[in-house]
C-alpha cells in the first residue's frame, strides 16, 4: 500500500515521515524540532488525526520535563 492512497494533507505527510524516519518513538514536540514550519498546536492536531486512521500509534507513555507525554510511532 503507497501513502498517495490514504489520501494525506501535506503536513500530514510531513508529520509521517519524521516518525518513520525516527529510530524510537517521538513526542510531539520532538517533531516539531525536526521542522522550522510545524507548530505545537498543528503536530498535536495531525496526530489525533492520524490516530484516529490507524496509521501511527502510541509508543509509551514518557516524561518530557515533568510532564508525562505520549511517544508515537
């Protein structure tokens, strides 16, 4: 199956291969240091989307910082 036939936004695409191009699981704001164009607000968006699809899921549960996030893969 190609990613063309999920029928992705650009920055959905975008967002996909970061994570596929990590060695581990990513928390969102990981994968906003990767591109100077993708705000906080917009990667958390992409990925409750892209969750919603089935097409990445949650790695773990980590701490960044004091806060515990969600890692994706």
């Amino acid at each position: 199956m190609e990613i063309t036939d999920f029928n992705l936004t650009g920055r959905e695409k975008d967002v996909l291969d970061i994570l596929w191009k990590a060695q581990k699981g990513l928390i969102a704001s990981e994968i906003v240091k990767e591109r100077d164009d993708l705000t906080i607000n917009t990667v958390q968006a992409i990925l409750k989307k892209l969750l919603r699809r089935n097409l990445i899921q949650v790695d773990q549960i980590v701490y960044s910082g004091t806060v515990l996030s969600r890692s994706y893969i």
